[in-house]
C-alpha cells in the first residue's frame, strides 16, 4: 500500500507566493522611504551654507548628482578642484544612513 504524499495544493502555493510578494513590496517601500529620507541630509551636508560647496547649491543645476540606493551613494558631476572633491566624499560620509560613498566627481580644468 503506497504511503499518501502530501502534495501542495494551488491555494497554499498562492498564499505563501501572496505573503512574499506582501513582504517583498514592505522591504521595497522601506528602501525607497530610506533613500528619499536620507537623500535631503546628503544634500544638505554637501551644500550646507558654510562649504566651499555652497556656492553651487545656488545654481539652477548644480553641478554635483547625489545618487542614493541601498544606503550607498554615488556622487556624480564635476567641481572646480580636487580639495572639493573631497569636501563632498567627506560631508557624505557623515550623514547617517549612508554605508558607503562612491566618489565619481571629475575636476573641471
């Protein structure tokens, strides 16, 4: 006499798929909540009124592209020197939330 298997049905696979996808939309809308929560501080800490920055925070565009994904940021764009290449690596560093900076500045000549 052969042993009953216990096969899963339709609706618990569709459960257990429904419950990740629930889990999976909670973990995506807390990572997006991080990253537009952290991405003014980042901002802030870079063009903050007392940087040597400041001075391209009053552009329409300016010059420096903070990109925010999984608490690492990217700096992007071009600065005048390499001392404020670094004023911008450094101020992103502090700000919390932020793992690791990837300093992409290339210096204007």
């Amino acid at each position: 006499m052969p042993l009953p298997q216990n096969k899963p049905t339709l609706e618990k696979n569709s459960a257990t798929e429904g419950e990740r996808t629930a889990r999976l939309q909670k973990m995506l809308a807390a990572a997006v909540r991080h990253e537009l929560l952290t991405l003014p501080w980042l901002y802030r800490a870079i063009y903050k009124w007392d940087s040597p920055l400041f001075r391209y925070a009053t552009r329409a565009m300016p010059p420096i592209h903070i990109l925010v994904e999984n608490g690492r940021a990217t700096l992007k764009g071009a600065v005048a020197s390499q001392f404020e290449s670094q004023i911008a690596y450094t101020a992103a560093r502090q700000v919390p939330g932020i793992f690791e900076v990837r300093n992409e500045l290339k210096i204007d000549n």
